[in-house]
C-alpha cells in the first residue's frame, strides 16, 4: 500500500546498499527522472553525491544516524538544484535509519514563493562557488603534479623544516646523506644529520625566519663540501637545499 503511494506524493525513496550505492525502493517520480536521466528503474544505481554537492554532504552526514543502527530521522533542510531540462527545483530531503536500514526521501520543498526565491539564488551561488572549487583543486593538482616532477628532476636534498627544527617534508638527493637514521617526517634534525650540521642548520634557519633573508653557506665532510642554501617559506618554515660538491 505505502510503495503505491510514495510516487502519487511525488517522493523518491532510494536505500543505501553495502557498496555505498543507492537504489530505488518504488518507481520515481517524473521530477526525479528529470534529474537522474538514466535512473529509468528502481534497481539502477543513483549516483546522488556527484550531481547535488548539497545532496553529498547532507548524506554524509546522515551516515552518522545510519552508522548507529538507531531508529530515528534527520532533515536536510531546503535547497535549490536544476534538473536536466535546466529548470530550478527547490527540494527536501530526509535520512531514516529504520530496522537498519538506511533509507534517503526526497520530495519538492514546499516553500513560500519569498522563500522558494532566496533559496534559488543561494543554490545558484553554491553552485558557482562549487565549479570555482573544483576549478582550484584542479590547478593546484597541476601544480604540485609539476613541484613534484620538478623535485624528482633535483639531484640535491630539499628539506622543508619547521621552526623547532622538526622536518615538515623532504625529497630524496642522489647522494647518499649519511650513515646515521632515513629521514622520515616529525623528526628533529639531530635524528638523521650529523651533530654539527644539524646545530648549524638550526641556527641558520632560526635567522632566515626571522629575517626573510636567504642564506647560503657551506659544510665540509672529508673530502667533500655541502652547499647548502636556506629559504623562507612561512612564517614558521624554512626551505633548506642540500647540494654535494666534491
């Protein structure tokens, strides 16, 4: 009787599967098809989280409720998408966790038209700032694609060393460092340098912070010599490159 009735209240009810997919529970509704296209039966896999970024974060928040195996509900509040034919819908949703399991109601929000509009030109600019995000994370992928090209390119050591000393990040040189311990993220300089160019370092790095001067200086071992050059870049971080010189 319910799952007859569910579509003629223009509600579409989709569950969670194990893999973390969702399916249709009854026929959707037409308002539902003109978002999801390809969703022509119940059984086709939705993909909710990709096409409404607000839709993503509202289920990730529900999977707290659904996680607790506890009976109980929350709402999304109302938000505005556009379907496929580019018409604005102002939709609502609600997570229910019921005898485990972990079920999604999404119907048209029924909203005053004052409402209905502020909501349209809030879903607009999150959209927007959505693209724009995706933009940015983008081009910073470009970015550190070719900062690491680049460091691989380096024959010298780069560390990037906090201020109290503790290495932030580093890239392997081609000569080898030293007989004491691999570098590895969080450790003090000390732990994997020698004594006096460890104590060498952090006094110059202490001064490049300070005063957003490079440095440059060298450090004899036997028969060889370090170039070492020191860069600020942070208030609190310092760039340290390492080069061997025979």
């Amino acid at each position: 009787m319910l799952e007859r009735l569910l579509p003629f209240l223009d509600i579409a009810v989709v569950e969670q599967q194990p893999d973390g997919s969702f399916r249709g529970i009854v026929p959707f509704p037409q308002w539902f098809l003109d978002f999801f296209p390809d969703a022509h039966a119940p059984e086709t896999a939705v993909d909710l989280e990709s096409r409404s970024p607000f839709l993503g974060e509202f289920i990730s928040r529900s999977a707290e409720l659904w996680n607790t195996g506890q009976e109980g509900s929350i709402e999304s509040g109302s938000w505005t998408e556009t379907d496929a034919k580019g018409k604005d819908r102002t939709l609502h949703a609600i997570a229910v966790c019921l005898s485990g399991r972990k079920i999604l109601l999404i119907e048209p929000a029924k909203v005053p038209v004052e409402e209905a509009q502020v909501l349209l030109q809030k879903g607009r600019q999150t959209s927007l700032d959505y693209r724009t995000v995706k933009r940015k994370q983008r081009s910073l992928r470009k970015v550190q694609q070719r900062y690491l090209a680049l460091l691989d390119a380096v024959p010298d050591w780069v560390f990037v060393v906090h201020q109290d000393g503790s290495l932030v990040e580093y890239s392997r040189g081609r000569e080898p460092l030293s007989e004491s311990t691999e570098p590895e993220s969080g450790m003090q300089l000390s732990d994997f340098l020698p004594q006096d160019l460890s104590a060498q370092l952090a006094s110059q790095i202490e001064n490049v912070i300070s005063s957003g001067r490079p440095q440059m200086w060298k450090y004899r071992q036997e028969s060889k010599s370090i170039e070492v050059l020191i860069l600020a870049t942070g208030q609190d971080e310092a760039m340290c490159i390492l080069r061997w010189k025979s």
